[in-house]
C-alpha cells in the first residue's frame, strides 16, 4: 500500500443560512477551493486524477454531479472527472476516505477530495419535496423497509435519547455549546483560522458586496439564560436549536498525493493519511457511530486513545461529543479544541473535509503527531480518520 499525504488543504468561511455566501452557485464555490488547493502549491493542474465531492442534498443545482460541475466552473481541464459522494454529515470525510484509498491502492496519484454544501438554497430535508417532469412527488428517499422498521428519523429525538442513555443533563449541554462558541471565538480572534481560510467576496445583511474572512456563525456571550430561553425542540425533552449544530454554507478541499509524486515534485506534505474506517450504528439511535468507529481506526493504525492530540468529533448535537468523550475516557482537553459545529456550524456535505482542513492546520500549530476526525450521520453511519502531521 503506497502511503497518502495531504499537500495542500484549503475551505471558505462558514456562512450562515441566507448570510454572507447566500448568492453563490455551489459548483461556483466549490469551484474557488478546488482552485485555491491547487495554487497553493502551484499544481500543474495536469496532475489531477479526480476531483472526489461530499454532499448531501444532490438536486438543483448541487445536482447532476456538483464535483464535475464544480471542475467545469474551475481552472482544472475538462479532462479531469469528478464524482460526488453522499454518507450525509461525513459525506466530506468519506470523500478524502476515497480518494486516500483509489491512491493507497496504487490507481492513482493526485485526487482533490472535497466537500460543497448550500444550505441557503437547499436546507435540510430538502429531498422531502422533490417534483418529477410530470409534476408528481418523487417519493419519500427513505425507504419504506427502513420506515417500518425504525420509523421517521428524527435526529434531535435521537439526541435527546442519547442524552437520557448516557445521562448526560441539560447544563452539561448548555456549558459545552457556551465552550463551542468561546474556543471558535478566540481561535478566530487570535487568527488560528487564518491559514485555512480562503477570503471571499460575499454579501453583507443589505446586499452590499464584502470580503468575507471569519466564519459567521459564532456568537459572542452566550449564555445558559440565553440557552433556556430558546424554543424546545418538539419531540424532545430540553433540546434547542442552541445545543444543535447551525444550517450553512461551506466548501473546503484538500490535495491528496501519493508519496512517489510528492518526492517527485518536491513538495512538503501537510500530514499523512494514517488509517480510515467507517461503521454503520443503531438507525433509531443514528448518532452514536462515532463511539464504535473511533476505537476501529485506532486499532488499524495501531494506536491508543492517548496518542491522538486532537479529536474532531461533530458537533451535531451538543450530547453527541459528550456521549463519545464518556464512552471513551476521552481527555476532553483535546476535543473540538478551537469549538466545533455548535459554533462555526454544519454545511452537512462539507463538515467532514471542513473538520480534516481545521484539524490539519491545528496539528501544525501546535506542533502535535496525531488528529483523529469523525462524524455521525444520518441513518446511522460514522467515517473515521486519524492524520499524523509530517
């Protein structure tokens, strides 16, 4: 198996829904990180295999192939392909999962892997509505066995099971959302985002054009009081959109590279691609496959939970990461370190490839070994990957 490096690893700003990013096309700003991946190292853009995309609501104009249609929109040749993948909120993990492994396998050498979702344009349950040509509804995407089998997936009911299982109370929420928001606050104050963030023009609340540079969904002062005042969630207990992850826009993309075509350009990786797996978990439950994954990739690599230096687990819900983190004995020191969704939010498609750029860069501020990123998913799924910083 060849080794896999990451060269290069870029994402937008995160734009709240209808925010700073609402007028562009996905494959637009898809295709301003497949761009600037390649120009940070200045790629002979000949070089590329494939272009791999996450993302989840595929109809519109994510449709038709938004990882093609985001070549076509970019500087890469028309003879480079591109395909789109969807294991909804760790569709970007599993798009460098991909591509790491069509390199590992000798089939290829460069793949960007990458991930595009425009929640202004297509929120979540998008693909409840959608019309055939002949007017009709197209059906419900989720099938009637799963539907008889589990009912409707409701992924905040799921949260607040997980939250009564592992008794994890409303106040631990609270304070891990009012954290989330702090630690996003202060790495971007302290420009911890800057090096993988790519400034775009966006447009403000009036429809002015500006440059956008930070991700807008944090807030500042949050507050339990502020948090109880909040809406309940319906079918839920205590769960409020405060302890849920923010609807966004967002792209990101990384450079994957075998280590022959790295040495043969002279290129100085970022990481290296240690070990990926993914399972598949309890669909009622739906949210807890990052407990069962995390310990998988860690025996692929050969490695224990104190080697990580950084977890990057989604923050979908607030219950979820705390639910992993007391499954597992994990340091909590070490998890979502400069915040997570609560507070940068969950462009779904992107997260994964957004969470491995953050976690990436992070690696190398701090001088670390070891990140491992993962992610629930709808339907009872989680990817994960662990990243050793070269």
């Amino acid at each position: 198996m060849n080794d896999v490096f990451v060269v290069s690893a870029v994402r937008t700003p995160v734009g709240k829904q209808k925010g700073i990013l609402r007028e562009y096309s996905a494959p637009a700003l898809l295709a301003l990180v497949l761009n600037e991946a390649v120009e940070r190292i200045k790629l002979d853009v000949n070089q590329v295999d494939d272009v791999i995309t996450g993302c989840v609501y595929q109809i519109g104009e994510q449709g038709f192939n938004i990882a093609r249609m985001g070549v076509l929109e970019s500087k890469l040749p028309v003879t480079i392909g591109g395909i789109s993948v969807n294991r909804q909120c760790g569709s970007g993990l599993s798009a460098i999962q991909m591509g790491a492994g069509m390199i590992a396998s000798g089939m290829m050498d460069t793949v960007i892997a990458s991930g595009c979702e425009l929640m202004s344009k297509y929120g979540i349950a998008s693909d409840l509505n959608c019309t055939l040509s002949n007017g009709q509804n197209a059906g419900h995407p989720i099938s009637k066995a799963y539907l008889d089998r589990y009912g409707i997936p409701s992924q905040m009911v799921s949260a607040q099971a997980i939250a009564n299982q592992w008794k994890i109370p409303k106040e631990e929420c609270q304070d891990f959302a009012i954290s989330s928001h702090g630690k996003a606050l202060a790495a971007t104050q302290n420009g911890y985002f800057k090096r993988e963030i790519l400034p775009v023009q966006g447009l403000d609340r009036d429809g002015n054009g500006i440059l956008c540079e930070t991700d807008e969904p944090i807030r500042a002062g949050v507050t339990r009081e502020g948090l109880d005042a909040l809406k309940v969630i319906p079918g839920t207990e205590w769960i409020t959109a405060g302890l849920s992850s923010t609807v966004t826009d967002g792209a990101s993309a990384v450079v994957l590279m075998s280590g022959d075509r790295v040495n043969k350009l002279g290129l100085t990786p970022l990481v290296r691609v240690v070990a990926s797996a993914v399972v598949g978990s309890d669909p009622k439950l739906m949210l807890t496959g990052p407990i069962t994954a995390t310990p998988k990739v860690l025996k692929k690599a050969g490695l224990s939970m104190a080697d990580i230096d950084i977890f990057e687990v989604n923050e979908a819900f607030a219950p979820i990461p705390l639910a992993w983190a007391k499954e597992l004995k994990a340091d909590r020191e070490k998890l979502n370190v400069n915040g997570g969704a609560l507070a940068l939010g969950h462009p779904v498609g992107n997260s994964g490839c957004r969470l491995s750029v953050t976690a990436i860069y992070e690696l190398h501020r701090r001088n670390a070994r070891y990140a491992l990123v993962t992610l629930c998913t709808g339907g009872g799924q989680a990817p994960a990957t662990i990243f050793e910083r070269v």
